[in-house]
C-alpha cells in the first residue's frame, strides 16, 4: 500500500488533498538532488506536461522538453522555463523522422540520459487518419513516436544508470486501455474493419503499457527500469477530439466532478514513478493515484484499475518486435543520398574502371578512398553515418561480436554460398564433388547459425544490426544455391535461421528493394541467376560478350558508389537513402554483402570468385 492511498480515498476534485507532482519530489527529498543529472519530457505545450516539468525543476536536473511548437510550449510554461537548466527541442510525433531529428539534437548535448517521461498523446481522434509514414494517428503520436525515440535514446539511458540511481523510462498512459488492447499485427492501423477512435485510443494506451513492461524485462537487469501509469482524469486540451456530447456528459457526471485532478495532480504519479524512492531499481507495473494498480474488470466506467491483458508477456513481445518492423526504416536509416546508376557487368572489367578497382568490381571514382569489399564498405558506413549506433552498438562486448559476425559472413558464408552457386548453377562443367562439397558447407554454415540464434531474435543484442542483415541476400538465394526437386524449403531444418530470415525479409524497405531489383533485370532482359535470357552459363554468356560489337552486350548491370569514395554500396527501398548506388543484380559466383540501412539491401561488392 502507498503512502498516498488515504489521500485518494475520498477524493473531492480538483484541489483536494491528493497530492500534486510538487508534494511528490518534496516528499522523497528531491529537491536540488538531481544537479547534473538529465531528465527528458515529452508533450510540455500544456496540462500535466507543464507540471511535470514545474516538478523536475525543482530537482536541478537538466531538462530537455520536446513540443511540435516550441514556441507554444514556451509560453505555456512561463516562468517555470529556466534558460540555464531547460532545452526545448522541436518533436512532432506524427512524423518519425521530426522523432530522429529530436533525438539526434539531443544527443548532441549529452550522452547520458537519466530519465525519460512519455507524456504526449493525442485522444480520440474522430477520423481514420494516417501519419505521414502510413500509421494510424494516435497509434502513431502516443506508441510508435515513443518507442522509436526511446530506441535512438536507450544507449545514453544506459550509459546514465548508476547505482545510486538507475534510470527510469515513465509511460503515460491511460485506464483508457481498458476499452480495447492491441490489434493483430496486420491490423494495428485498422487496414480491417471499421475504426472506431476509443478503439484506437484505447489501443495506443495498452501499448504504452507494454512497452514500458518489455523495457523492464528486457533492461531492468541493466539498470533501465519502466513504469506505466493512468495520470487520472484531468480537464487538459488532450481532450480536445472528444464530442459535445461526450464532455457533456463528463461534465455533468458526479463521479467524474469527484474525481477530477487539477494538472498538478494530474502530474503526480508521473513524477512519482520518476523520482520516487519506491521505484529505484526496479519497474514493470502499472500505476494509478501514486500506487500500484489493482485489477478489475472493466465495467464501462472511468476508472484507476487494470484488466486481465494489462500484462500480457507474449503481447507485450509481439508488439514490440512489430514497433521495430514499423519503425526500424526510420530507426535504422542512416540517410545517405543514392542515385541509381546501371553498368553493363563487360564495362567493369575493363579501362577506365579497372584503372581504379584492379578486383574489377563496382568502381568508384570519387576519392582517392577506394572500398570495393564489401566488409570493409560496411564498417566504413557504420563508422562515418552510423554515429548514433543504429544498426550497431558502442559498447565494447557488442561491438566486437558484430565484427565477429561480419567476419564470419565474409569468410564463410560468402564464399561458400557463392561457390555453391557457381559449381551447382552457372559452370558449364557439372561437377558431382565440388557440388556436394560447396551444398555441405552451405549446411554447415546454416548450422552453425541455427545454434547462434537458438532462442534468439538477432545475432547480438536485442536489435537487427549490420551483422544480421550482412547474411540476408545470400540466405534469400537458396533455393537456387541447392535445387530442391522433393519440395519443401531448405530452412525447415534450421528453424531459427528460418524465422530470423523471414523477419528480415518482411521489411518494407527489403521487399522494396527487390521490386527495383526485380524492374531493373527486366529491363536488361536478366533472369534471376543474373544471366541474360536464354542463356544456361557463363561460358555462354562470355561467348556471347566476345561476340557483341566491341565485346559490349546488355548484360549484367552495375553500381558505383559515389558516396565518400564508397565503393558497392547499395541503397534500396521505400524512403532509403542509402549509398548514393544500386546494384541491378548479383551472379550467383558474386561476392555480395549487405548492409542494410532499415532493411535495405546494402553494401555489394561484384566479381567472380
């Protein structure tokens, strides 16, 4: 039992004696205790965002406060704003890239984080409408805004846990959830059915509950803890959508006018949950008037309780790898400029190309930096655009186990994948040994994996990196690596590359590039081995080159790279920019990598093996 529940016993609105957010940091001696230490709130335009932060600034923390207008939210928070300690950074959620550009904008002042507060949200939103990026408004603004920018802040969270005071991740969230919890996953958006905006809400509201629950599982052992809470029912512009007839209603209801907080109240358990001395060290439930929540059914009614999916293990794992699909293009994209340019596979092997590329792979004639493995374009990339750590991560144990995993790529799975193919698919000379040894150490290799990824999601950490998706275009070939005349899928024997392989192959951004892909062969009259139509090998297909006017034939199509020097790198896919190159196609005795940026086909470098 809190210490606060006698004072929410009765309550007799607005002003009572429930405590404010002010009362909260008074009472756990808060005040002056957190100089030096950097707390970050969402949504301070208005209503308890204002008073969250008119209690942090009591703490001396550093406080960065995001608003979609910062000028709104400035004039909203008065005198409180204090120019020395408080930042405002200009966030608007229904846009994931305004979430990136935020984050980045803070990370540039600090590397460590302390605390972090979700607290804005739009409600009942009359209409289906859909985010610049294609999501459902209020799923969008109240979950996916939230997630991602904890995802681009989690490092600094993580780097500013202490043993006197492990961070803390506080979701705002609603006894709205109540009304609905998630949809399936192809339907969070409501692509199915009618959209009915409680529905929604109440959707995006049980999410904030399970993200705040999957944080704490899956960080709390490293000093990253979360809580969700129900601020209570507070007359605030988030109401805003509501019907005439719906706050009529609310205003003329007796249990509602009792239970009314003021904004400072409202506030309160928010800050209970981020400063509180109860909550040091640990997280995971869901708070209501500055205690733990209990759980009953829900009757129709506004109310403080949780129902019987609040906790949901399985849910909240669902919905979590969903967010990182919907945000991961975003999240993971590291926004270089591409251009498309198509070399014929004979011109690269030839003046001027040679001249700068000896290997005879893509060219770059940029810089006086020439990459052409794709290895080391990938860790290039990684080193230059991925300064945030978006597909990769700073800490020294997961740093070297991504190069591990890249150098196996590089040396195993690569060459052998691509000998596969050559033996078993584009040399003239069918030979039944190396066939059979370059098909067992496909299998090897695939094992290998399989155990790597035995009860795992990615290779390292909790996010997809470079090192997963370095193995994504040459897992995707092979069915035509090892013919399966008895049908069935080669994967099926190796579950967890199967299912890892499969979450890859979902990305927007993947099935995009293989759609360019796919366009751009046909306009060279390619099939999917990379040889012309009609032709069964690459002794036909060099018979055919020495035979074209001046050994030119269309044929295999190229990519330069002309970003930085880079040489092979691709950029393909919904919203990428990556590279600066596309590759139209890859022949099966290639050496092809990929770095994917948002799942994004990526750095390829060509050439015979």
């Amino acid at each position: 039992m809190s210490c606060y529940t006698a004072a929410h016993a009765n309550p007799q609105g607005p002003g009572d004696s429930r405590p404010t957010a002010l009362q909260i940091i008074q009472d756990n001696n808060m005040e002056g205790k957190l100089v030096g230490k950097v707390a970050i709130v969402t949504g301070v335009s208005s209503g308890i965002g204002v008073e969250t932060v008119r209690a942090l600034a009591a703490t001396g923390a550093t406080l960065y406060l995001t608003a979609r207008n910062p000028d709104k939210a400035r004039a909203a928070l008065g005198d409180i704003f204090q120019p020395e300690t408080m930042e405002l950074v200009q966030m608007d959620q229904t846009s994931l890239s305004s979430v990136r550009q935020a984050a980045a904008a803070i990370l540039a002042k600090t590397d460590q984080v302390n605390i972090l507060i979700a607290n804005a949200g739009v409600m009942a939103v009359r209409d289906l409408q859909l985010t610049e990026d294609g999501y459902e408004l209020q799923f969008a603004t109240n979950h996916l805004a939230h997630f991602l920018f904890f995802q681009l802040l989690k490092p600094a969270l993580l780097a500013g846990s202490s043993p006197t005071f492990q961070s803390r991740v506080v979701m705002v969230a609603s006894s709205g959830h109540r009304v609905h919890g998630i949809n399936e996953s192809d339907n969070y958006h409501f692509q199915k059915g009618a959209y009915e905006p409680w529905v929604a809400y109440g959707q995006s509201k049980t999410a904030n509950i399970y993200m705040a629950s999957e944080i704490e599982r899956r960080y709390g052992s490293r000093g990253l803890h979360a809580t969700s809470l129900h601020p209570g029912v507070i007359a605030t512009s988030l109401g805003r959508h509501m019907t005439e007839e719906q706050i009529h209603d609310l205003v003329h209801d007796e249990t509602v006018a009792k239970v009314l907080k003021s904004p400072a109240q409202g506030a309160a358990t928010t800050i209970w949950g981020a400063v509180g001395s109860e909550w040091e060290g640990k997280g995971g439930k869901f708070l209501a008037d500055c205690a733990e929540a209990v759980q009953a059914e829900y009757d129709g009614h506004i109310g403080r309780t949780f129902v019987s999916y609040t906790y949901s293990p399985e849910e909240e794992d669902r919905l979590w790898r969903d967010s990182l699909e919907m945000v991961v293009i975003i999240l993971e994209e590291l926004s270089i400029p591409y251009t498309i340019r198509s070399f014929k596979f004979d011109d690269v092997k030839k003046p001027p190309f040679i001249d700068i590329n000896p290997n005879g792979r893509v060219p770059d004639p940029n810089t006086n930096l020439t990459l052409w493995e794709s290895g080391a374009i990938i860790q290039y990339l990684i080193d230059i655009y991925d300064t945030t750590h978006k597909i990769s991560y700073e800490t020294l144990n997961e740093k070297h186990l991504l190069n591990q995993y890249l150098q196996f790529q590089m040396s195993g799975q690569g060459p052998y994948y691509g000998q596969c193919g050559w033996f078993n698919v584009l040399s003239p000379e069918k030979l039944p040994s190396a066939i059979t040894r370059y098909q067992n150490e496909v299998h090897r290799v695939l094992g290998v994996l399989n155990t790597i990824l035995t009860n795992k999601t990615w290779l390292v950490g909790d996010k997809c990196t470079y090192a997963d998706l370095a193995f994504l275009p040459w897992n995707n070939r092979l069915d035509m690596l090892i013919p399966r005349d008895e049908g069935g899928e080669i994967l099926e024997a190796y579950p967890w590359v199967q299912g890892w392989q499969k979450r890859m192959e979902e990305r927007e951004s993947w099935k995009r590039s293989m759609e360019v892909r796919a366009g751009l062969m046909d306009e060279q009259g390619l099939m999917v081995n990379g040889m012309p139509k009609g032709v069964n090998n690459i002794r036909e297909y060099e018979e055919l080159i020495a035979k074209s006017e001046g050994g030119k034939l269309e044929g295999k199509g190229e990519g330069v790279d002309e970003q930085e020097g880079v040489l092979g790198c691709v950029g393909i896919g919904k919203n990428v920019k990556m590279g600066k190159v596309i590759v139209d196609e890859k022949k099966e005795d290639e050496d092809e990598r990929s770095d994917e940026d948002a799942g994004v086909l990526g750095c390829v470098a060509i050439g015979r093996v």
